[in-house]
C-alpha cells in the first residue's frame, strides 16, 4: 500500500503508524477547535466554561479524523477539510451531553469523567448542548466550498446529519424502546441514525472538502454507514463484555435501562457476525480509492476491531 500523504502515518517502513496519525490529527483538531470556540473566560464564562469541560474532556476525535482521512483518500488537505472536521466533532459532544441527562440516558460519568449535567447541572449543560450544536454551523460556514459542492450543500448535509430524520430521530426511537423488545429491522434504525449517520456525514464531508468525484463520494457513503452501524454494535457488545473502567463510562447501563441493543435483541454470537459483516462491508467500498485510503482502513480496523 501506498504511504500516508506527505509521509504523515508512515513509519518508514511502509507500515501505516497509526498512534502517530492519530496523535498528529488529534493535535491538528484540538487547535482548530480551540480557536473556533470563545475562551472560557468570555462572558458569560459559565457556559464556555461548559461547552470547553465536555469538548475537551478526552475523546479520541475519531469522526473528525475520518473526515481528514478521508478528503486525504480523495487526494485533498488537512486544512481544507478542518471547518467540516470540527463541525462535525461539535454536534457528536452537543449529543453526547444531551444523551448523558437525566431525562434521557441518565449518565453519570463520560470518558471517566463526571458527566457535564453533573459538574455544571442540568440547565447549563442542556444550554451547552445547544450552544455547541449552534456553533457547529457557523463553524462549518467557514469552509469556502469547492467547484463541485458549495458551502451550502455541507450545511445542508450537517442538518440532515443531525436532524429529527436521523441523530434525533435515533434518540427518540432509543427512548421509545426501553423497555420494549424490538425487531432486528427496528434497532438497525436507530442505530443507523443515532450513531453512523453523523460518522458518515463525517466521511462524506472530508470527500466534498476535496472535491471528490461521484464515485468517490458514493464509496465513502457506503464505507460511513458500514463503519457506524458496525461501531454501534461493537458498543454494544463491550456495554456487556467490559468493565466500566475500561470503557470509560458506566458499563452494563444498556441492559438495566432495558435498553435496546444487538446483544438483547439477537445474541452476542450473532452480533459479533453481523460486525465482521460490515467490517467488510467497509473496506470492500474503499477498493475504489487503490492504496490511496491507508488512513481510512487503518482507523477502520482501530474502530472495529476492538476486545469483543
């Protein structure tokens, strides 16, 4: 396989180094990120000092970093790509601390840490929430746009991403299906959009920062949604097979909630086959791109690949 364009992930032995490509990457969003949120000590600093807790409380950044990786599969830049990237990242941590409240998922802790609601209480943290989502949009207006896709498209995609036909529309059935048992076709529902329709948006918008072609932007929709719906499941299964301190966040919440997850509703034998299903499903759309997705696979076998 090719090398990581400008030698970045490469470890010189033709080998994908994946720890430096995500330290790289990480480091790169990071910045962005804090220079496209107020600092905490704008007024009013209590809810910029909320928004920064939980977007900078440790996450890995993989749905910006897929982004970056994949407008690199399209032969794009890192700088081209980072408005979209960081957009993205805003409206995963606006979901994360909604989910986390007590109305909802009712969380207590977060990436091991204690969970927005819980260090700034519940009205601050929903505003928070909604401040991140808000700032998504204006971050995401700064992308100037390509010949093929304007600005407004992103925008559009971003919307539709985290809207009440998918992110939202995923939490609301999640909710409604407590306690109910559920077919298989009605989980992948809400699977497909509480959690890989943002992950493909992710992907999506990377290949239009670089003006992918058609074809290109097809294969990373179908690689996106193989990648989030298998990552969901995945989730699902350590929330039953791992511990609470190595995942980060309270293990075994899924089942005393009566939550609907793959596990309960069609086994972990048959939840792990159905994993290893969209895993190749996944790297099967990126044949298109001839070597030139490294990045892409080798976060797809991080993300995929984990104890299960």
């Amino acid at each position: 396989m090719a090398m990581a364009a400008n030698g970045v992930g490469g470890d010189g032995s033709g080998r994908f180094d994946l720890e430096h490509y995500l330290a790289q990457r990480q480091q790169l969003i990071n910045r962005a990120l804090d220079r496209f949120l107020p600092s905490s000590r704008t007024k009013p600093a209590t809810i910029h000092k909320a928004m920064r807790y939980s977007l900078f409380a440790g996450g890995k950044r993989m749905r910006p970093v897929l982004c970056l990786a994949a407008a690199e599969a399209c032969g794009g830049s890192d700088q081209a790509a980072l408005p979209l990237a960081c957009a993205v990242e805003l409206i995963h941590t606006y979901s994360l601390i909604h989910d986390d409240l007590p109305a909802m998922d009712n969380d207590d802790f977060r990436r091991g840490k204690p969970t927005n609601h819980k260090v700034f209480g519940e009205a601050i943290a929903i505003l928070a929430g909604d401040a991140l989502l808000t700032q998504a949009f204006e971050v995401a207006a700064q992308w100037p746009g390509t010949a093929r896709y304007p600005v407004r498209q992103a925008i559009v995609e971003l919307a539709k991403a985290a809207g009440s036909l998918n992110l939202v529309a995923g939490q609301v059935a999640d909710l409604e299906a407590q306690g109910r048992k559920l077919s298989l076709r009605q989980l992948q529902f809400i699977h497909e959009r509480k959690t890989s329709a943002l992950l493909c948006c992710a992907v999506r918008l990377g290949g239009m920062s670089a003006n992918a072609t058609p074809a290109q932007l097809a294969a990373l929709t179908a690689f996106g949604r193989a990648v989030g719906l298998a990552f969901q499941i995945i989730d699902d299964i350590l929330d039953v097979t791992q511990t609470s301190e190595r995942l980060g966040k309270t293990a075994g919440k899924d089942i005393a909630a009566q939550k609907a997850t793959y596990p309960a509703v069609v086994g972990l034998d048959r939840s792990r086959q159905i994993a290893a299903q969209l895993t190749d499903r996944a790297f099967s759309a990126l044949r298109i791109f001839k070597g030139r997705a490294q990045a892409l696979e080798a976060l797809a076998r991080f993300l995929l690949q984990r104890d299960r």
